[in-house]
C-alpha cells in the first residue's frame, strides 16, 4: 500500500502526529495507512538472549509484560514517558519513527545495541537502532519504509542511568535523554555505552572504544582526558544543552572512579 501511495501517513498511536497539530482541528492528508491493529506488528517473541516487540506495540504494554523481560533501562525511559493516557495509545514503532527529533526511547535503545527491522515493499533488512540517526546526527528513517519489529538483547548490566534534561514539557527544542549503560569484569570495563539524544543525537563509539578495557576505578587523569572528549564530540548541540551533556558525561566518569 505504501508503495503505491508513497504520499500516505502511516498512522498507529497518533500521539506525536497529534501534538504537532497546533490548530484547534488537526489536518491530515488525503491518504492514511492505519497499522495500529497489524497482528504482525503487534507481536512479542521473548527468548533467553533477546526480546522482540512489534512496532505497534504500545508503552504501556511494553510495561505490563512480566518481569525481567524487558531491560530496566528502557522500563525507566518507558516510564517517564508522558502520562499514562498516552503511554496507553503511543507505540515503540512511532516513538523511534519521528521525523522531527529524538523521542524517549532512542538513547536507551541505543545503549542496549537494540535492532530494528526495516521493510519496504520488496524486502526486509536489520540495522542498528543508531543507524536511525545520519551522520549529522539527524533522524534518518529511510523513506518509503515501515519499522516492523525491534529485537532487544537480555543482557546484565552493573550500571545503567536515565535522565532527562532541559523544558519539563518534553519534547521541546532544549529537551534531551540521556542513558548510560556499563558493565565490568574482575576490575576491568568491559563495557561501557553512552547515548544522548533530542534535536540530535549522540552515540560515540570511537571513545566508548577507548575506555572499554580500561582498569577500574578510573584515575582523575583518564575520567579529564574522556570528559574533553566528549564534550568536543558534542559541539553541534546548542550551548545549553552541550553543558548539560557535559555534565552529565562528568557524573558516569565519576561513577567508574568509585
């Protein structure tokens, strides 16, 4: 359907489509696709290693699944995602889907190395959930394409931290997440993923690369040398939210000095 009207809103929760509307009666297209009640899309397959959730799946539902089945670092971005009356209607799918900026999900989905599988009308393809963002740091959802599926891995982590920062009514030009995922080994990092996202968004491997590895606790030295890092990375935030970052990037160093 998509490829014979390449025009038409894919439609499931509605919940950020809607807000965008700032006149009393919203406006739409001619042509909408509704996807939200696709048995394929509404699926949850859950095994030892991953979990996988259709796109239409919505946030509450997501939380109601039972314990341990769903990473606690994304449960907390989940959880303080709006109210529950749009947690009830807002699906997985469209929260990674927009067009305009980073919503909630993105960082934490992004720490955990989560897949998304992507169709068009000849074929299907994983990627990396971080490739939805372009080299500029951008959404870069491909277009003629639908999000089906996320597949999740189940793994331990020893520290993970969610925060939100700037306008209290997210999503807004100064609003971002911020995740932090890490895991060690007999005194050594093995891993350790940051992700933060609004406007733009950050996932920086090169420097997760080079302290992964690295003796614990960090030495005042090491936690400088990566700080100035990070915050050289982030210079095409604004300025408001590049010192939040930095601050931010300062307390997980602080935590792998401890």
């Amino acid at each position: 359907m998509l490829k014979s009207h390449p025009k038409a809103l894919l439609y499931a929760g509605g919940t950020d489509i809607l807000r965008e509307k700032g006149s009393r009666f919203a406006a739409f297209p001619a042509e909408i696709i509704v996807v939200s009640r696709l048995n394929e899309l509404r699926q949850v397959v859950l095994t030892e290693r991953f979990i996988e959730l259709g796109a239409a799946i919505t946030m509450a539902e997501i939380l109601e699944l039972r314990e341990n089945a769903v990473p606690e670092l994304l449960a907390l971005a989940l959880r303080g995602l709006a109210t529950p009356a749009v947690r009830n209607l807002a699906t997985i799918g469209g929260n990674l889907a927009c067009s305009s900026r980073f919503l909630d999900s993105w960082p934490a989905l992004a720490c955990l190395d989560a897949l998304v599988e992507i169709r068009d009308a000849g074929s299907s393809r994983w990627i990396n959930v971080s490739r939805l963002a372009d080299e500029n740091g951008l959404p870069a959802l491909p277009y003629g394409c639908v999000l089906t599926r996320l597949r999740i891995p189940l793994e331990p982590w020893d520290a993970i931290a969610l925060r939100k920062v700037g306008n209290a009514n997210y999503p807004s030009r100064d609003g971002a997440v911020f995740a932090l995922a890490a895991r060690s080994e007999k005194g050594i990092l093995t891993e350790f993923r940051l992700a933060f996202a609004g406007q733009k968004a950050l996932r920086l491997r090169e420097i997760e690369g080079k302290i992964v590895g690295r003796k614990l606790p960090l030495g005042k030295k090491e936690r400088e040398s990566f700080a100035s890092e990070y915050r050289e990375a982030a210079s095409p935030l604004d300025a408001k939210l590049r010192f939040r970052f930095g601050a931010l990037v300062d307390g997980a160093l602080d935590l792998l000095s401890r």
